[in-house]
C-alpha cells in the first residue's frame, strides 16, 4: 500500500507527476503541454490516461519532499496512466466551421 494520495486517484497503476520551476513564467503552461503529449503517446499504446489538474497544497509538498523534488519547483499536474476497463467509445462526429480564405 501507498501512503500517499495519490495512490487514491481512481486506483491507476501509474501516477506521472509533473513538477515545474517555480519561479517560471509558463511553468503550469509547459506541464500541460507535456501532460498533454504523454496523455497522447500513451493512447498511442492503447493505454487510457487521466490528466488530474489543481494538485493542491496538501498534496504537492508532500510528494516532492517523499520524491526529493527540490523547493525551487512546484507540482503542476498528474497523468494517471492504465489499462481501460473496456472498449474506448466511439469517437464523436466533428463539425468544423467552414474556413473563408482572403
């Protein structure tokens, strides 16, 4: 068992953390952006992935201190990462507005 939260979040084998300068401006924009691409290569696998924003204070500290993450950096987000329990859903239909060149 884990003593950590994060062990709770929807019980995913995998929880990526993504910790970030604190002192950078894009910092939480760069994480996304990472979160994002992982959330991608991940589906690209065939696995499922869950990206958990707003980590919280009584969260963050805690892992960065188990996790020896320097104080400089603050914790972003989270990919959770795992075998879906079924089929993916169907794709919805997409509508895209219609692009006028000038």
């Amino acid at each position: 068992t884990c003593a950590l939260p994060i062990c709770a979040f929807y019980d995913a084998p995998v929880a990526v953390a993504l910790f970030a300068p604190r002192a950078f401006f894009f910092a939480a924009a760069d994480a996304y952006i990472h979160a994002h691409a992982l959330c991608l290569a991940a589906h690209s696998l065939g696995l499922g992935s869950c990206l958990v924003g707003g980590v919280g204070d009584p969260v963050g500290p805690d892992l960065a201190r188990a996790w020896g993450v320097p104080e400089t950096h603050a914790p972003q987000c989270f990919v959770l990462l795992g075998h879906p329990r079924g089929p993916l859903p169907a794709p919805h239909p997409r509508r895209y507005a219609p692009v006028a060149w000038a």
